[in-house]
C-alpha cells in the first residue's frame, strides 16, 4: 500500500519522534484519498496534442546545451517573471529583485533542515503530502533520466477560471466556495494539470509528485526538444477567476481580479517553493508561464496582477519561522553529559 511507502521514506530519528501522530494523519488521509479518487474525473486528452514548433527560443533565450536561459539564475527570474500589458503582451524585464527572492535565486545557501521543515509541515497539518518525500529527490529532464538536471524552475501558473463572463466577481472570492473548490481539478486519470494546485483559502492539492516529471507549457512540448524539458520545470497553479473583457471576443478570460491572489496563496507557494528548492539542495528558479510561452501560438498570459513583492515577503517570513522553531528546538535539546558514569569530568 501506499501509505505504507510514505511511512518508510521518513528518515528513521523523525519517525521515532512523530510516529503515533504521522502514521494517524497518513491512515486518516489515505482512506480520504481512496474515497475521493472515486468519483474523479478522467482528465487525459481524448486526441493527441498538436505538435508545437519553437520559431525562436523564447525571450529568455533558453540554451537546450545548458538545460537554462540565458545569464546567471537572478536574470533569468527577472527575465521569467514578466507579467502581459493591457494587450496580452509581454511586458519589459525586470532591473531587480526583491530582496527575499534576491538573495536565493540559483543559490545553496540559506535552506532550512529537512527536520525542521517537516516539524512545521506538521504543524500545518501538511504531513500526508509533503513530509514524507522531504528525503526524496525531485524531478530530472529528460523524464527521469538519472544522468541529466534535477528541475531548476518553479512555474507558477493560474487557473484562469471559472470564467464569470460579463458578470461582476463575487465581493468573497476568497472564501467563495464554488471558485476554491479543489475538487474541480482532482483527476481519477492522474493528469492533474500541475503539480501543485492551491486555492485562495490556502488549501492545496498535489497533483503530481514533485519527482514525477510533469510538462505543463507549450514550450516544454516544443519537437526540438522532444522529451529534453520534461522534468525540468516544477508547475503550481493559484486559482484565480477571469471575466470577459468587452470588445475581446465572447467568452474571452482577459480580465482578472485586483489583487489577484490572496496573502495565503502566497504563503502556500512561499511554502511549496521552499519544499522544493531543499529537496533539489538549490533555491530554484521562479517564472511565470506567459514568458515561457511568449511567440507561441495559444500561448497564455497568466499569471496575472501577481505581486512579486508579495510572494517574497511569505518567503521572507516562512524562513523566520523555520529559524525561530530550529532555535526553539535547539534550546530543547537535552544536553549530553561527557565524562565518567556519573556524568562528572
């Protein structure tokens, strides 16, 4: 069984700490998890995708040799994470960072313990999803092939949807509960459309593992590449809805809310984007998916009225409260006497 498999890919010290408590959350998941997958639906295309052929490499210039776009991994976030004007296109490069994506971008340094992580994992009651693939590697391109990269961009997306036309938004889109509702993009298939799905509330859904190779582009299908991209590029969707714009078309999802995602969307993807990059050992890439695919036919322009800003400072803030828990811990920590039986030098 599958919980059986979660259980043994915890590290044997933290399962000792948290076993009654893990293995009650992972049961009670599981069983959850069956019930749910039931009544999903099927969600592989019906008919091959068309074949998509790359005219140019894309604006961030991507370097099939290198697996990367050009320049080193801070330009390339300020190149990936362009937003569209007005008219869907895309907008000019960014000249700088905020300081809590800044100073982690491409980088070593700076990652939490995998202990701590999942202690607050728990806390959050996130164990069943997350915690126990802490240990594991993530995704590699080439689909898995050992020899090549582990993923090294976080792509976040949304879902552009559900579309309430030339209908006002709800004035609660953040509680809404037809427009957060996860169960929308459950699939029985197992073709969830990204590997993280997180709605305006904060509640997530894995749909994929994170060292299951998932495309999720056009560009990552391009036939230059064949199967080269996929497992390169890590994709979470933030549940936003669209309305019509008047004079785009009918049925068009050009106008999206403001603000367009919530404080605990970006605290969840704070969240998802630190699992992943201590799972890789390297703080990915974040991008956007309307640079990924700018010049591509059908290309898309989320995410939109995303703040930059916003989702550094949950980064900023999650590490300190790895920080403050990894000190806690620590002053916790019985100390070990050294000397004779008596404890005594």
């Amino acid at each position: 069984m599958r919980i059986l498999g979660l259980i043994a890919a915890l590290p044997p010290r933290w399962v000792v700490v948290r076993r009654v408590g893990v293995t009650v959350a992972l049961v009670a998941a599981y069983l959850c998890s069956m019930a749910v997958d039931a009544f999903a639906q099927r969600c592989q295309p019906r008919r091959k995708l068309p074949a998509i052929v790359l005219t140019t490499l894309g604006p961030c210039e991507y370097n099939p040799e290198t697996f990367g776009f050009a320049g080193p991994p801070d330009r390339q976030a300020m190149c990936l994470m362009r937003s569209g004007n007005a008219r869907r296109n895309l907008g000019p490069m960014l000249q700088s960072l905020p300081s809590g994506l800044a100073d982690r971008v491409g980088q070593t340094s700076g990652l939490p313990d995998r202990e701590t992580l999942a202690a607050v994992l728990a806390e959050l009651g996130l164990v069943w999803d997350y915690a126990p693939f802490l240990w594991q590697p993530i995704s590699r391109a080439r689909d898995n092939d050992p020899d090549a990269p582990q993923a090294r961009y976080l792509v976040i997306h949304d879902t552009s949807g559900p579309n309430f036309g030339r209908r006002p938004f709800p004035e609660n889109i953040d509680e809404h509960r037809s427009i957060n509702n996860l169960a929308r993009f459950r699939c029985g298939d197992g073709w969830e459309a990204a590997h993280v799905i997180i709605n305006r509330t904060g509640a997530m859904l894995l749909g994929q593992e994170l060292s299951r190779p998932w495309r999720a582009t056009r560009f990552e299908r391009a036939t230059r590449f064949g199967n080269d991209l996929k497992g390169l590029f890590l994709h979470v969707e933030l549940i936003q809805p669209r309305r019509s714009q008047p004079g785009r078309g009918r049925g068009n999802d050009a106008l999206a809310p403001t603000p367009g995602f919530s404080e605990a969307q970006y605290d969840r993807l704070a969240l998802v984007y630190t699992i992943a990059s201590v799972r890789s050992g390297r703080w990915l890439i974040p991008a956007f998916h309307m640079p990924i695919d700018a010049g591509i036919r059908g290309g898309h322009d989320d995410p939109q009225n995303f703040e930059i800003e916003a989702f550094a400072g949950s980064i900023k803030r999650l590490a300190d409260r790895l920080a403050r828990h990894r000190q806690a811990a620590e002053a916790e920590a019985p100390v070990v006497a050294h000397g004779g039986e008596d404890g005594r030098d």
